[in-house]
C-alpha cells in the first residue's frame, strides 16, 4: 500500500525522443511523484518537449541535472547502448532507477548494469510495461480461477506492418541499424509476459530471417518456449506483414492459450473470449482503461514503480528479475545461430 504521509517523490527523465513523449503523459497520471527536470543533447528538442509536458527545467547533461536537481528517482528513456553509462552516474549518487528496455546490447553490460546498483544500495526495475497492459493482467487471474483447466499451450502471434516501404520505422528509424531486432526489441515483451503469466522458461528454440533488405537486424521469428510447467508458448511474429484489415490493433497481437478445459483467446480489440469445452464461447467482461498506451500499461508501470519506492516492496521486473528475461533473449540468438534448443540458465556475459 501507498504511504500517502509522504510527499510527492521528486523524478527526473532523459530522453526526448517518440517513447519519452508517451511516459510523460503517463507521468502526469501517477499518484505519489513528479517529474521536475528533462535532459537531452538536443537543447531545441528538449525545449520544445518541457514546454508541451510542462517540465519546469531542462538540461544538456545528466550529470549536471542529476547534481543540482538531487532526485529521488531517474525515468531513462533512451537507447539500449546508453543505460550502463546512465545507469551507473544514477547509482553513484544514491537515486533509485526506472530504465528501459532492452536493459543493455549485450547480456555482460546488462549483468553488470543489475550487479552495480545492488552494491551501490540502489533499486532498480526496468520498464517492461506490456506485462501491465489490462487485457494480461486479467488474463492472469482468469489462468489463476482454472477458468480453462490447466493450460498446456499458448500462441502470441503479432503482425504490425510498420517494417516496410522505403521509411521502416518511421518513428523510431534507429531500429534499422540494430544488428540484433525483433527478438532484443520486440519479442523480449511475449518472453516476459510468458514468464508473467506461467512462469520461468527451460528452453528456447528460435527461427530467424530478415524480410527487409534495409534492415540490418532479423524482422522474422518463430520462437518455441518450454516453460519448467511443461506448457509450450509459441510466438510467431514479424514487423512486415501488414494486420488484417479488419483488425483493431489495439493489443500489439493476438494470445491463444489452450487448457484442460477450454481456450482463451485475447482479440485484436482486446476482448477476451472464454470458450469451454462443451460448451458455448463468452466475451469476458473485465474493465479496459480507455486513456493511455496500450491498455494503459505504462501509467501502471510507473505507478507499481512508485508505489514500491514508497512501500519497500520488491518490483516486478527488478534489474535481477530481468536478468532471466535477457538470458531467453540472448539464449534465443544461440538457437537460432546452431539450429539447436538452448537452455537460458547455459547462458553468461561471455555469451553477450
């Protein structure tokens, strides 16, 4: 629970970049902080970014934003090969960090990222915010109930369309040059949804190709998980192929998940449709925020930060928690590399 005796917790946030503009209007909505300072290189982007959020200073280095503004906490939302650097100057002055996904390019830095603040006295959790998205939080009490018996086999399956055409990417264009992609960027969101849903992974078999020739990364996967609970999590994804056109895409994909007794399936709209075995299918009614990204998922993100600043309890997705996330992705590549099924835990920062 909330302390809500204490005051308001003081963040700042780096990066002004599309993502940026999204957790900032969630910041707006979480209980308990506020963000009083944004840092960028680009003075003109930043400016304008302060001044359409209303943050009330802005800065060119984080050194000097994190010494004068003294902070409680630290939203990073930049590039994947920044976080060590960022993470580490946070650490060093004692304030508490919300980092992005992926945590580091390389298994080694993201290990080393984790091991620091935990010396350094320093809580971590890295903003994995698809397992807050409303339809898998609900999902997961609806699996909790039995509604379906138990499960023995799932399938996320996503098609966005955004990876095509002469500008793939448009929004976020550094995704062409990221020589590891879909699985490190993207699928790494079904991976720990997995695991937040039935628990941890045994081993990982992925299937890699790159569709766009302009693409550096792969922009293809067929990824079999084998989770320790015996089930078989299936994820079929690309960023080429268009949606259907009938599709609403507000989930980012579909989820099938199979039980003892009946199916569950999460549509495009984000209604979940029960279907019992002998018996006839059912739109289950839960509450589907209507404000926010995806199902509202980064406000809870952040509040579940907060709170737990404020509370002392564990996060989700502490940097140590992720650390098993980040060895199924990098586990992921060795598969795909070999042709072979590769156990995670076999996974270490020499392999990053």
């Amino acid at each position: 629970m909330q302390d809500h005796r204490h005051p308001p917790l003081r963040g700042v946030t780096i990066g002004a970049g599309y993502f940026s503009h999204i957790q900032m209007a969630s910041w707006k909505r979480v209980a308990d902080a506020h963000i009083l300072a944004i840092c960028d290189l680009d003075a003109a982007k930043v400016r304008r970014f302060a001044e359409e959020h209303g943050i009330p200073k802005t800065y060119a280095d984080v050194h000097e934003m994190l010494d004068k503004e003294r902070p409680d906490f630290i939203d990073i939302v930049t590039r994947p090969e920044s976080h060590l650097e960022l993470t580490l100057a946070a650490a060093d002055r004692g304030i508490h960090v919300l980092c992005q996904k992926p945590l580091a390019p390389t298994y080694e830095d993201a290990e080393k990222l984790v091991m620091y603040c935990q010396q350094q006295g320093v809580r971590l959790m890295v903003n994995e915010n698809w397992r807050w998205q409303a339809w898998y939080r609900e999902i997961k009490k609806i699996l909790d109930q039995g509604v379906i018996g138990k499960p023995f086999y799932a399938r996320f399956f996503t098609r966005r369309g955004d990876g095509r055409g002469d500008q793939p990417f448009a929004r976020q264009p550094y995704f062409r040059d990221m020589p590891r992609f879909l699985l490190y960027e993207t699928i790494c969101h079904f991976i720990d949804t997995a695991r937040y849903l039935w628990g941890e992974i045994d081993s990982i078999f992925s299937v890699h190709r790159r569709i766009h020739p302009e693409i550096v990364g792969e922009d293809f996967t067929l990824t079999t998980l084998t989770m320790e609970n015996g089930m078989t999590v299936f994820i079929d994804a690309n960023r080429y192929t268009e949606p259907e056109p009938s599709a609403d895409p507000r989930t980012f994909g579909v989820l099938s998940v199979e039980g003892r007794e009946g199916k569950l399936d999460l549509l495009t709209n984000a209604d979940i449709r029960i279907s019992p075995i002998g018996s006839q299918s059912y739109i289950h009614s839960y509450h589907l925020p209507t404000a926010g990204y995806f199902g509202d998922s980064c406000r809870a993100t952040q509040q579940h930060f907060v709170d737990c600043l404020l509370s002392g309890e564990p996060f989700e997705t502490s940097g140590q928690d992720y650390l098993h996330t980040f060895q199924v992705v990098f586990a992921g590549y060795e598969s795909a590399e070999t042709g072979r099924s590769v156990v995670p835990s076999h996974i270490s920062g020499a392999n990053g």
